[in-house]
C-alpha cells in the first residue's frame, strides 16, 4: 500500500494537470494551502486511477501472485533435484523466475494501455511468446544459464520502455519533439519484442532439433519395417 502511496503522490505533483489544479485552487478560488493540496492530491488519485486503468490496476495483488512465493511443493523440489540442482541453486531460480513472472504481468498490463502498445504486442505475439518462454524456462530449470540476456536485458528493457512509452503519452501537451519520442519508443518495443521472439526461438530450438532426431529414427523403422514387409512378400511368392 505505501508504494501505492509514493506512486500517487509521485504522479501528482509531477502532472502539469495536477500542479495547474494546485494554482487554481490557491489563488484563483482562495482556498488555504492544505486544502488546495489535499484537492489536488484528491485530483491526481483519480487521474492515476484512470490513466491506470481501474482501482484493481494499482492496488496490492495477493502476496502469492506478485513480489513472494511460497514454499516448494515436495513434487517440485523432486523434480528440481532431478535436474541436479542443490537447495541454493532451487531457492536462487525460484527467486529470478517469480521476478520474471512480475515483469512479464507488468508487461502484459502495460501492453494493454495504450493502442499502438496493443498493435506492437499482436504483430510479435509479445504476451504468448513470453507465458510460453516463461513456462518452458520453468519446466528446465538446468538451461537457467542460456536464457540470462532475456531474463536480466531484454524483458526488463521491455518492460522499462512500455513505462516510458505510457508516461510520455500522458502528457497532456504534446510538442513535436513529444510524439518523435512516442514514436523513437514505440520503434524500439517493436525492436525489443522481435529480439525477445529470437530469444525464444533459440531457446526452443532444441525442441525441434529433438523432434528431427525422433522424426529421423522413425523414418528408420518404417524403412526396416517396410523392407520387413517386402522380404515376406517375396518369400509368399517364392513359395
């Protein structure tokens, strides 16, 4: 809830709506200072509500979805120590990968606030791509080591740029030099949204390169099974 609290007052008195409210309030309608501060304060609330999205948007979510996770079931912790994994190195991936899930939902909300987020995030398929990447990551905890640019670079980039894209788009005045920024930033979470589906694709690559081997050793026993098959027709003609 504080953190809630240093958001709304960090919006607050750094909106030009906001701090324009302030100076109505004071010297044009005369109210004192505190009351002016508390109406704008009241202001800027319902302005974050809004730009947020809806009062669900910006409150605490339940300690086990966001920021803590719980204890390691016993099939989980069995399946970790069937990758070879010590307790330190369970409880250091479980912290990085519940990180990971945050920022992929802060993402995934921040890709819903504006239009041309919304277009980017469909063109890459963004939000799948990252839910599929976290699950695969998660179901193999021993390939932590090769996903350290998309989880420690990349994803946190991503999420920094939607923020940064939101925040200019806010401005209630818009200049020239504002919308080549919006523009510079949508540009670049287009980027980062392709680089994070490379990403993804090279760390899924295994998959297919499994799925040729398999496919490659079926094709084997079909021949051996069809020469098989050949071998006992002539054999039925020969007799």
């Amino acid at each position: 809830m504080w953190s809630n609290i240093k958001d709304i007052l960090k919006y607050t008195f750094s909106s030009v709506v906001c701090l324009i409210a302030l100076v109505v309030f004071f010297f044009i309608f005369g109210f004192d200072f505190w009351t002016s501060i508390g109406m704008t304060i009241g202001l800027g609330i319902f302005l974050y509500y809004v730009q947020s999205g809806g009062w669900m948007q910006w409150t605490n979510k339940p300690k086990n979805q966001r920021g803590t996770f719980g204890k390691v079931s016993a099939d989980k912790e069995a399946f970790y120590q069937s990758k070879g994994m010590t307790k330190e190195q369970i409880a250091y991936f479980r912290s990085t990968m519940n990180q990971a899930k945050t920022t992929i939902q802060d993402v995934e909300t921040n890709l819903q606030q504006r239009s041309k987020l919304k277009a980017i995030a469909a063109r890459n398929d963004t939000v799948d791509i990252l839910k599929d990447f976290f699950k695969n990551i998660v179901n193999q905890p021993n390939r932590l080591h090769e996903v350290d640019k998309f989880l420690y670079t990349n994803l946190p980039t991503l999420k920094e740029l939607t923020e940064k894209y939101i925040a200019i788009d806010g401005h209630v005045s818009k200049t020239k030099e504002t919308y080549a920024a919006l523009e510079n930033c949508a540009k670049t979470i287009d980027d980062m949204s392709r680089l994070i589906g490379e990403d993804y694709v090279r760390f899924m690559s295994n998959d297919i390169e499994d799925m040729d081997i398999e496919l490659e050793l079926a094709k084997q026993v079909l021949k051996r099974d069809n020469e098989g098959k050949n071998k006992e027709n002539a054999l039925d003609e020969e007799i």
